[in-house]
C-alpha cells in the first residue's frame, strides 16, 4: 500500500495547463493526473501513443476533437482515446476547467501531457 496525498503532488506549468502528477510511485502500469484547463486554453490535435488515454471532466465545459468528432463534455463525462487516435480540447466555456487524466501505460520522461 502507498498513498500518496494531494498535498504532496506539486503542480507544474505544461504550457496553458497547471498539472500534477496523482499516482503513487507503486503504480508503474498507469497514472492519474489532475489537468487544470484555464477558460481560452486550448490543447493542440496530437495522435495518442498511450494504449488507453481516458479524460473525466469534473469541473467545466471543455470541446473535444476525438477521430474527426467534435462534442462538449462536462462534469462526470469520460472520454476515452485509444492508441493511434487523433484528439484535442479547447476550454471555451465561461469557467476554468479540471480533468483527470488516466493513462495506460504511465509517463515517461519527458511526458507530453
């Protein structure tokens, strides 16, 4: 068992985006990240190298590029984008955003969030 705590994950800038790395160093197969996504940012279109990239929406109103769609995703709302998929999100709505981010397999050095 390891627990990490929130407190203790320091946050740093990745262009527009504040971010902080949530995993326990024990979880070698995947991670979470809290993404903060300020009103106007915008994260370019890039093809997916993870086998599984999910984003959950917890705050916010964020439009996504997924494969050629276009669709707003708000609280609650998972996406899920596969190996070798296209994808982007821009924050367009009238409050800063935060995702988690769930990848499988984790980061690597450096990571393009």
């Amino acid at each position: 068992m390891e627990l990490k705590r929130y407190k203790d994950a320091a946050p740093f800038e990745f262009g527009d985006f504040t971010v902080r790395e949530l995993s326990p160093d024990v979880f070698s197969i995947g991670s979470v990240a809290e993404i903060l996504v300020p009103m106007g940012a915008e994260r370019d279109s890039r093809v997916s190298e993870k086998t599984h990239r999910m984003y959950v929406v917890v705050t916010g109103d964020l439009e996504f590029r997924v494969a050629g769609q276009t669709f707003r995703a708000g609280p609650g709302d998972t996406i899920h984008i596969s190996a070798g998929e296209e994808y982007g999100f821009h924050n367009g709505g009238y409050e800063d955003g935060r995702l988690l981010l769930i990848r499988v397999p984790g980061p690597t050095r450096p990571e393009r969030y």
